[in-house]
C-alpha cells in the first residue's frame, strides 16, 4: 500500500481521498481549509497544516483545486520538496496551457505528472466511479492507474500532456450546448401544445435525442432523479459549467477554433452568473429560456 499526499479536500476531493482510505492506502490530506481538513481526519487522513509537511516521504501526489492558479502555486510549493521517485497527479479542472506548463515543469526535475481531471461530480467522487481523462507519458499514466482505479470506473489515457483537460473542456463546452438545445425543444414543444412527457416519449427515440434529455432532462417531468424535480439543486451548478465553458473559450482562442455555440452558451451562463442563479443546477438554463429566471 502507498503513502499519498492528497492537496484540495473540498467537495470532490474528500470522496477521493475517502476511496484512497478505505482501498488502504495512507493519505495524508492538505487543505487551506480547516472544515475540510477535519472532514478528511473524520475520513481517516492523517491531516497536517503545511504543505510540505504532507509531501515529503509520499509514493504520490494527488492534487484537486479549484483553478489553475492554485495548481501553479501548489506546484511551485511542492516541486521543491519531493524526489523524482514521487509521482504528481493533478486531478483538478484546469487551463490547458497551465497544465501542459505544469507537467514539463515536472520532467525537467525527472518528475512523472499527469494531468487527470474528472466527470462524475460529487457522486461519482464519494461512490468512486469517477471518469478521469488524463495526459502525459505512457509511463506516467501507468504508474497513475492503480490509485485512479480505486477513485473511478472509467479510465482513459487522452495523449500528451495537457490532452487530459483538452478532453474535459470540448466534453462540457458540448455537453452546455446540448443541454441549452434540450431546453429550447421542450419550451418550444411546451408553448405549441405538446407536453414535456409527449415530447420526451418521442424525441427520446428519435434522432434528437441525447444525454441532457435522457439522463438529466431539464423540463421536469419525464426523468425521475433529474435536478428539474428538484427545483433545479444541484447536481453540477451552472458556475461550475460556466467555469468549464470559459476555460474551453479560452483555449479555442488560442488556436483561433471557431466555436460559435460555445461561446453563445458561455454567454448564457453568464447570465446565470450576473442573475445570481449560478447555485442552481446546470439543466437551470430552463429558467433563462423560459422567463422564470
Ligand atoms: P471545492 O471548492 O469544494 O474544493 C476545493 C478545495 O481546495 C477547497 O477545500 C479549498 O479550501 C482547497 N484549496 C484552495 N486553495 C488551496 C491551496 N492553495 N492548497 C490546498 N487546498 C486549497 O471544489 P470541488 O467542487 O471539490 O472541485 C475541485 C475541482 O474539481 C475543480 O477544479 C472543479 O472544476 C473540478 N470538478 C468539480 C466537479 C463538481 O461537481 N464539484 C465535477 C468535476 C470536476
């Protein structure tokens, strides 16, 4: 069993750390944060207040933070104190460029990184079904795979570094868009006379059909455990994807892609941001669409 340093212990990073408990490794947690850092003692960490203090004499690192800043800081803290034995997984939702920076930071020290980041939410972190897309050497993402396996269900090697978090932003920028489209077909259905259960009993088995319709949809109604049941609770909050939106515009600027429905949904988002709606769940967008925002 390994010796691990987990760096974030907020929403996501507890359920990980949590997994890495019980599969019986000793984490060793790190957080800014004392709540979180007594949720991780409560967890079974042993927990300690300097960062260095936590990485020093780990087989690995595990980081998950909110934003590429902080990864950056983290990293400059870190890389001074391990060996290059020590392998760095940062499992956070960051910019592109950070982290591609990041893991060539790490191989001039000799260091094996990878980027990892994650879809699945709190649920999927706490029930260790996590899907990482990860970036970086072949050798790197080898060594990573035992500890992503005990966090997650799915597990892919994206490319090089970087390709990781190139997966998770063109995944949420399409996945923003679909669900903004969901919500048009059914508030256009809905306002022409055809309920939301008629229109998901047909569309769901026609060609418009899609995840945000059939996992998740956003007219309550036709999908039991969707957050529109709920009063749109979150789930993943609108903030969250408008984070994601804007990293992947970002990124499509800098090689001039075209992504005219990206950017329209980042747009959208922001509106949830400036109604200060962005607590609500994503599939919230209803509300925008259809004038009860
Ligand atoms: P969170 O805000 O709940 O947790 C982040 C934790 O990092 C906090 O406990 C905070 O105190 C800690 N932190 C901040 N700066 C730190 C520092 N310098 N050193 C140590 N700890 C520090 O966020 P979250 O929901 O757990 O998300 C973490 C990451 O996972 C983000 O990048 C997010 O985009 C991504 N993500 C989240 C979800 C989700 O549903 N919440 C889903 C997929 C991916």
């Amino acid at each position: 069993m390994s010796q691990i340093a987990f760096i974030g212990l907020g929403n996501m990073g507890i359920g990980m750390a949590t997994n890495l408990v019980k599969a019986g490794h000793k984490v060793i947690g790190f957080d800014v944060s004392a709540k979180a850092r007594d949720s991780a003692l409560a967890a079974g960490c042993e927990v300690v207040t300097d960062i260095k203090e936590a990485v020093k004499s780990v087989d690995a690192v595990i980081m998950m933070l909110p934003n590429g800043k902080i990864v950056r800081s983290v990293c400059a803290d870190i890389m001074s104190v391990i060996s290059s034995e020590v392998l760095v997984i940062d499992c956070s939702t960051i910019d592109v460029a950070t982290a591609r920076d990041m893991i060539a930071t790490a191989s001039f020290k000799n260091i094996d990184m990878i980027d990892a980041p994650v879809s699945g939410g709190v649920g999927g972190a706490s029930a260790g079904t996590l899907t990482f897309m990860c970036g970086g050497s072949e050798e790197a993402y080898l060594r990573a795979e035992s500890y992503l396996n005990v966090m997650g269900k799915n597990i892919f090697h994206a490319g090089d570094a970087g390709n990781g978090q190139v997966a998770k932003i063109c995944n949420n920028m399409l996945l923003g868009i679909h669900m903004i489209g969901t919500c048009e077909a059914f508030n256009l259905a809905e306002k022409l006379g055809l309920s939301a259960q008629k229109f998901y009993d047909i569309s769901s088995t026609a060609s418009g059909q899609n995840w945000s319709m059939t996992s998740y949809c956003p007219a309550p109604g036709p999908v039991e455990s969707a957050p529109s049941n709920r009063n749109y609770e979150a789930g993943f909050t609108a903030a969250m994807m408008l984070k994601d939106l804007r990293l992947a515009q970002d990124a499509a600027t800098t090689v001039s892609a075209s992504t005219p429905l990206g950017s329209k949904s980042e747009a959208m988002y922001a509106s949830m941001e400036s109604a200060n709606k962005d607590s609500l769940d994503f599939s919230g967008i209803m509300k925008l669409i259809n004038g009860s925002l």
